[in-house]
C-alpha cells in the first residue's frame, strides 16, 4: 500500500529541508573538486561503480531537482487534480529505486564514459550550483513538481535529495552534516515502519528518531524487551546496504538486545 504523503507547514518545512540538502550537496562538491584524475578512475566502495561514476549520479540527482523546479518558475506552483492519484511520498520513490537501479547505472556509466575529470569535477559544482538557485526561487507554499518516480510534493522530493547526498557522500568518503543525517535518519526510519510494521522491537536512532517495527506483541510499559539502537551514520550505512549486520553488531556500532531483535532479515531497505 502506498505510503501516506506527509504534509507539513511548507512555510517550515521547505526551509529546512533546502538548508539541509544544499549544503550537504556543497560540502560533497567540494571533496569531489579536490579529487584527482586518478581517484575519479579508480573502484569506488560501491561494487561495480568507478569514482567518477558515482560523481555522475550524483550530479544527475542534484539536476534531477533542478528539471523538476523548471516548470515551477515558469508557470508557478502546480495543484493536484481531485480526481488525480496522491502524490508519491519519499518513502514510496525510495522503494521504487530498486526496478530503477540498472537503468540509473547505466546512465551515469554512458555520462562517465564521455566526461573527462576536470568536467566532473566542474559539472558536479555547476549542478549542484544550478539545483540551489532553483530552490530558492521557490516562493509559495510546497508545489507538487515531476519526478523520475512521478509526481511528489517538493518537500518529498527533498527529502529523497538528502538520501542521495548522504549516502553517496559516505560513499566517497565525505561525512554528512548533522542537518542532513537527520533528515535521512528520520526518512529511513519512517521506511522501515511503512517496510516492516508492528511493534515488537523499538528502533532507537539517537538523537534522531526511535520507531517499533516488526509484526508482533506490541510493548506498553516498562523497559521493551527487544531493544536496536544505533547511531545515525551506522543506521543510514545499514539501510543503504553498506554495513552488514553481523559487523556491526560485532564491532558495537549495533546494540541488540531481545529474542526478536535481530533485523538483519529486513535489511538493507535500498
């Protein structure tokens, strides 16, 4: 079932998101504009992606903002239909990534391919550049733009722009600011409740989040006796398929406790 498009107080909300997102996106452009040819060349720790791959998608996910704003300056907000379906929630466009992931590879392989390290380097700040001047002509209220997984509330979309500039930043060695992670933290953990429902185990993100997941006795009072807590970067590591459970169980990134606290069979959520 499609997830519930949360809505909230744009004149808050969009604020707080676009400081978010842009500079994280700004920070990542800027340890990409420090890498060298030879980095950009190299396997990056993402299997089967080069560097400069990655520097790729990410600049597409930064222009991917900017192509939804486009129309949104031109003609103004846009308004649902009645009669048209609900727009897509971030929990939802995060799911449909998985059918969309050999097609978003093999888009930024054909970009890397042709795009020589300097104009990485410069075509990720320019991206990032032009994203963040479209974001803030945005004016009046949350305007519902176009996206590769349809149609979605500007705030939604944001909130999947955080992801990309998060994970991809950790991907290339770049930690993300606190504003950012929380963001992702929160959304990851709002997917995990729309993935695995219930209320048998609490989920604990400091200082972030914490959510019951799994389908089971749900816990009223007391100390729950099944109990995951995890810091926000070993979180968003987990879901995104970077960290294995086991590992980080063992090196305590994960604490564990209870018999049903085991959740290594509902990860990673990407």
């Amino acid at each position: 079932m499609p997830a519930r498009t949360r809505r909230l107080d744009p004149s808050a909300a969009l604020p707080e998101l676009a400081a978010a997102v842009v500079p994280q996106w700004e920070r990542l452009a800027g340890a990409v504009a420090d890498l060298t040819d030879g980095a950009l060349a190299a396997p990056s720790v993402l299997p089967g992606w080069t560097v400069g791959e990655l520097v790729m998608h990410v600049g597409r996910s930064a222009t991917a903002l900017s192509t939804a704003l486009a129309p949104v300056a031109v003609d103004g907000p846009a308004t649902m239909p009645a009669t048209a379906t609900r727009p897509v929630a971030a929990v939802d466009y995060l799911t449909g990534t998985g059918a969309r992931a050999e097609a978003i590879a093999d888009t930024a392989r054909a970009l890397a391919a042709r795009t020589g390290p300097a104009e990485m380097r410069a075509g990720l700040a320019g991206e990032v550049a032009a994203a963040a001047a479209a974001l803030a002509r945005v004016t009046d209220g949350d305007p519902v733009v176009a996206t590769p997984g349809g149609p979605m509330l500007l705030t939604e979309f944001l909130r999947t722009r955080a992801v990309e500039a998060v994970v991809h930043g950790l991907d290339l060695g770049v930690e993300p600011l606190r504003p950012a992670l929380k963001v992702v933290t929160r959304l990851f953990a709002e997917l995990f409740v729309h993935r695995v429902p219930g209320h048998t185990v609490e989920l604990r993100v400091p200082p972030f989040a914490a959510v019951q997941v799994v389908e089971g006795p749900r816990h009223t009072r007391g100390t729950p006796p099944n109990v995951v807590e995890a810091g926000p970067v070993a979180f968003v590591l987990l879901c995104a398929g970077r960290l294995a459970w086991a590992d980080a169980v063992a090196d305590g990134r994960i604490s564990a406790s209870g018999e049903r606290a085991d959740l290594s069979g509902h990860l990673p959520l990407l």
